[in-house]
C-alpha cells in the first residue's frame, strides 16, 4: 500500500507541478508556520511549514548550503501538499555547537522537525547530501515515512562509508584551505559545461560561509557514512532524478532498498533544482536540459551508448 501511494504521490506531484506554474500562490501566500525544532542533542532546528494536504513533503538541503535552495519548489507544491524545508544543524538559521556532525544526527534533526509538525504520510526528498541525511531521518519515523526522493543523490558516491584513513586523505585538502576547496570542488564537479556562470558564483559564495568545523566535521561524517544497513531497515522505495554529468552507480541502493527508479537529465550539473527547476516543479530559471528519461535503474543506457555501471 505505502508503495502504491508513494508512486501515485510522485507521479501527480511532478505532474501538477510542471503544468501549474502560470497559476501558482507566491512563497509567502503559502506561509504556515516558522519556527525552531529542539534536536535529539539539543540543537534548535529551524524550518518552514507551507500549504496544507494529507500528504507532507519534507525537503532536506546538501552539504554546506541551506533551506533556500528549495524554496523554487514551495509554490508548486505547495498547492496540494503540505511542504517543508528545514536547515540543518550548523547550517542557515539553525544553531551549531554540535559535539559530532555525523549523517545520523542530521538524520535527528529532520525527524525532530517531522515529530513537532506532527505530519503524517511524509515524503523525504533530500539533494546530495540530503539523501543519506532523509533515509537515517526515515529510521526514526517508521509510521510517517513512504518514500524517499534524492536529487543527484542515493548514488554509491553518498552510499559506502571511507575508511579512517582514506577519509583523513580526503580531508587534507579541505583542511589547508577549506573555502579554497570548496570553490574547485564545486567549479569543476558539480557544473556541467552549459551551466550558469553566475549561479555557480552565487553557490560558491553561499556555501563558503559555513564555518570551518561545520564545513569539515560535516564532510567527515558523510565520507564516513555507511547506507546498507538503513536501506535494509527502512525499506522504503527510492526514486531518484540524476544528471548525466557524471557516471553514477546505484549499486548499494539496487540491492538492498524495496524499490529504485532513477530519472536522468542531460545539460544539468549536482544543483538540478535550481538549474532547471521544473525537474521538481519549479518555475524554471535555466531550462538546458532535455525531457526526461526514464528507466529502471538495471536497464539504464545513456544517451549516447554508456552504460551505468551496476548491471
């Protein structure tokens, strides 16, 4: 039944949202509530709360950024759905002094938000980062949760743990010069070649004003990050929409998640919501890509012949 439902929620969502946009309320029109949400560890956890429905949508941002990057989605859904976005600890107007900044204590604090709310029949939707962060926050919610969305996310990348060492290689860079890092770690991964210059700029300077320890604690906690075992307990159906601007494995997600389905996108770099906003039924402020392609994630070709690489 939570499969069904799931699937059929998805499906008119994206639907209503890429065919509604000339008859959209504004962001503000939509507002419900804002507050704060108390974390498992104590941390305040500041969040959104739009439109109304039987059915929560539940928005999770990526590494070093912030609520804002979904709020192109809200007037969309927000017309038939209750809809959420929230920072997590560390990041936005949430509070920091968090002892360790793993994906499980993300993962507290969306369910916290989840549990003051009160919602119910709750669709996690996490971009990068975001991904592992909803599937720990769907362990602490076993009755609300039904499904689980990632933009470029759900990938092996986000789904097998480094070991110590190879995470202290990781983090040397980041460590020498952390906002330096982050700017060539955005500018030559997480753009494609047709992306907007000047959205890459916008993200660049947003996210470098992520304190350091969050900044590094927050990308040792992902690098260590092991999924198997909360895809076995959750079993929730994953649906993903990802970019062909790099090869992506499912691998971790096909074997041990109820269900995956994967949408690819041509033209796009890792900020598909923002990029071309209509791929999550936004208003589109950078339409580059192609329609979408749909395929189960073991038949999946690309374009132009590759194949994935999890067969």
């Amino acid at each position: 039944m939570k499969h069904l439902r799931f699937t059929a929620i998805i499906g008119l969502a994206i639907l209503f949202g890429v065919i509604s946009c000339q008859m959209q309320p504004g962001i503000s029109q939509l507002l419900v509530e804002e507050g704060d949400a108390m974390s498992a560890d104590g941390i305040s956890i500041h969040y959104k709360l739009y439109g109304k429905g039987d059915v929560s949508l539940v928005f999770v941002h990526d590494w070093c950024t912030n609520m804002k990057y979904w709020e192109e989605q809200v007037p969309s859904f927000g017309v038939n759905f209750k809809v959420v976005t929230l920072d997590l600890a560390g990041h936005g107007q949430s509070g920091d002094g968090r002892a360790d900044w793993t994906i499980q204590a993300f993962g507290q604090d969306v369910a916290a938000v989840v549990e003051k709310l009160d919602l119910q029949n709750v669709v996690l939707i996490g971009h990068g980062m975001g991904g592992p962060v909803v599937l720990e926050a769907a362990k602490l919610i076993p009755e609300k949760a039904i499904g689980l969305v990632g933009a470029d996310s759900f990938n092996d990348l986000y789904m097998i743990g480094l070991d110590e060492e190879n995470v202290q290689l990781a983090l040397i860079p980041y460590q020498e010069n952390y906002q330096e890092q982050i700017r060539e770690h955005v500018r030559l991964q997480w753009f494609a070649p047709k992306s907007d210059h000047g959205l890459m700029s916008e993200i660049i300077l947003d996210m470098i004003k992520t304190p350091k320890e969050v900044a590094l604690g927050t990308l040792r906690g992902l690098l260590m990050y092991e999924a198997v075992e909360s895809l076995k307990q959750v079993q929730l159906d994953v649906r993903c929409i990802q970019t062909t601007h790099m090869d992506a494995s499912y691998e971790v997600v096909q074997k041990n998640a109820k269900s995956i389905w994967v949408e690819y996108l041509d033209g796009l770099g890792h900020f598909i919501m923002l990029e071309d906003s209509q791929a999550f039924g936004g208003n589109t402020r950078n339409a580059t890509s192609t329609k979408f392609q749909s395929y189960p994630v073991t038949q999946c070709t690309f374009h132009d012949g590759r194949q994935i690489t999890n067969t």
